[in-house]
C-alpha cells in the first residue's frame, strides 16, 4: 500500500478575514528526512546558451548614426565630397554597429 498523499491548494486571502471552519485542517510540512519544512529556496535564474533559455543582462544604449544619408552622385563619377561623406556614414555606421555587438558580448547575449 502506498503512502497516504494529501493535496493542498494555496489560494489569495482576498481582502477579507478568512474565517476558520469544519474543513479547514491544520497541517505541517516536513521534509524526506523528517525534518520541518522552512520554505522553498531562492530560485537561480540560469544564464542563456545557445541551446537553453536563459537570463541575460540588458545591453548598454547605442546610438543612432546620424551622419547624414549618402545620395547619388551628381554624375558618373562622385565628387569628393560625395566621396566624403558616403566614407563618413560608413564609418560611423561601422563604429554604430562594433558598439552594438561590444554591448551584447558584455551583457552576455553573445560570444
């Protein structure tokens, strides 16, 4: 014969008083080993992998690139200007995006 289980269930209290009545049943938990139960332990949030969900931390803020938009070039050839400031957005869209990547290796999100 098995051992004799009893479940419980854990409801709100509400906002009101609860009162005692003819079912309600006085219990204690104990442990396996016969010792009182204190309580659940603390929940470890695990860390993300690949392959398992996980906790992560939040990335620092990036900022937007704001180098103006490239246009067309006025000709077949661009002006060095043009040249300019296409090399201009480039690089700063460059530095934008290894700050991103830098931000999600530190917080873990990546290797």
């Amino acid at each position: 014969m098995g051992a004799f289980t009893q479940d419980f269930i854990v409801q709100s209290g509400g906002k009101k008083k609860h009162k005692t009545g003819a079912m309600d049943v006085p219990a204690r938990l104990w442990n396996p080993d016969g010792t009182p139960f204190a309580g659940g332990s603390a929940y470890t949030l695990p860390a993300a992998t690949p392959a398992a969900l996980g906790g992560v931390k939040k990335g620092a803020a990036v900022a937007a690139v704001s180098a103006a938009d490239a246009t067309a070039a006025a000709g077949n050839t661009p002006t060095k200007a043009e040249f300019d400031a296409m090399v201009a957005e480039l690089n700063e869209t460059k530095k934008q995006l290894n700050a991103a990547l830098g931000s999600l290796k530190a917080a873990g999100v990546i290797g």
